[in-house]
C-alpha cells in the first residue's frame, strides 16, 4: 500500500511507501494534478519490493525520510520521536514501532497514522517478526505505543486484502486479535503460526539489498 498525502493550499505532496515498479504511475499522477513532491517516506525497510523512495528523491529533488537507526543509504532526512516536519498545512510526527524491523516506524499526521507493517487491520493482526532485524519479543513491547494515539484517527496499513476500508484505531482495538492479547506468550505463538503459513518472502534476496544500498539491481526477477 502507497498512500499519497497533498497540501491542498501549497500543491505540495508527499508518498509513504512508494514502490519502484510502479514509479511511472506515480510520476504521471503527480504532474496530472500540478503537484510538487516534497518527500518520499519509508515506514520501514522493506523486504518484500523495492522502495521508489531514492529513485524518486534522485529524480525529483524531493527528501528521503526515514527513522534514524536505518540501515537504508541514499536516505537524505532522518527522523525520531523529537522530528516534525511541515508540508503547507500538514505536519508530520514519527513514533519508533520496532518488532516487524528495526527501523519501523509510524508517520501521524492530520488524523492519520501510517503503520507499515508494524499494524494491519482488523483480522490481518500486524506484520510478520521473522525478517531481518525483526523482534517478537520488541513487536511486542512496542505496541503500548498506540496508546498515545487517539481512538478516532485512522489506521493506513502497509499491506490490505483488495477492498478492504481504512478503520479507526478503535475500531482496531475491538477487531484486530493483536490489540486483544493479553500475554506475550500469546503473542509470540500467534507470530509463528502466522510465519509458518506465510512461507518464504520470495522477493527478499532481490528487494532487501536494494532498499539497504539505495540500488537498482541489473535484473528484477518478478519484471523482466
């Protein structure tokens, strides 16, 4: 999921979680609607595609926006719990989410926060702890920080079955099985029943060095 967040006054935009196949589309909206990209932010370091983030900031002059302990290069702007950032009217905060990667984190603006992976809707839980530099036991820990986060805003996800509508934290608090659990144990045995049906993440050993070294490989499998 890439969600695209405008400034209606400035026509100043940013993408959260760009994807590099599909850079020409974003490309194409943005110069459709007379917008002006302003940053490309990466929730957390992904395994699973390759970001559009540094191709897009190379292209356009934009800011790459990641959280400060990232391993990713070519990010121009690094974040913690201290950072905002203004975009016109809109402003951005950044909350550390670790567990799903090191580097998770979750962007709140204006009644909205994106999650990544740290956070899915309703039955889908949360992401998966069994990639590189993910944590069970910090996936775990790290979901207290929702509660700083009113129960009306509204939860954009890194991952959603098609069709599946945005809902609001409290509607995750009462739907989503993570948000129920009451132990870590619970927790932990959920994560591996989840990671065992899931499989191997196929586009990792393609994706994942691309997002750290800020390159596009020679070939992408699931494109040429």
């Amino acid at each position: 999921m890439t969600y695209l967040v405008v400034c209606d006054e400035t026509k100043k935009a940013t993408l959260v979680d760009p994807v590099w196949d599909n850079l020409s589309d974003y490309i194409s909206l943005l110069e459709t609607a007379g917008l002006d990209l302003e940053y490309t932010m990466a929730t957390h370091t992904h395994a699973d595609h390759i970001t559009g983030c540094f191709t897009l900031a190379e292209m356009t002059g934009c800011e790459y926006v990641m959280w400060n302990n990232t391993p990713s290069l070519g990010v121009t702007i690094y974040v913690d719990e201290e950072t905002s950032i203004s975009m016109g009217e809109i402003e951005f905060h950044f909350h550390h989410a670790p567990g799903h990667t090191g580097d998770s984190m979750i962007i709140e603006c204006n009644g909205y926060i994106f999650t990544g992976d740290f956070l899915f809707t309703g039955d889908g839980g949360v992401g998966r702890d069994d990639l590189p530099s993910g944590r069970t036991h910090m996936h775990w820990q790290a979901l207290d920080v929702l509660e700083r986060f009113s129960g009306d805003v509204l939860v954009c996800t890194g991952h959603a079955p098609p069709e599946t509508e945005m809902q609001t934290l409290e509607w995750n608090r009462v739907n989503n099985p993570v948000l129920k659990m009451e132990t870590y144990e619970e927790y932990a045995n959920w994560q591996d029943e989840i990671s065992n049906k899931l499989g191997d993440v196929s586009k990792i050993k393609t994706a994942l060095p691309a997002n750290i070294f800020a390159e596009i490989p020679t070939e992408i499998p699931w494109i040429d």
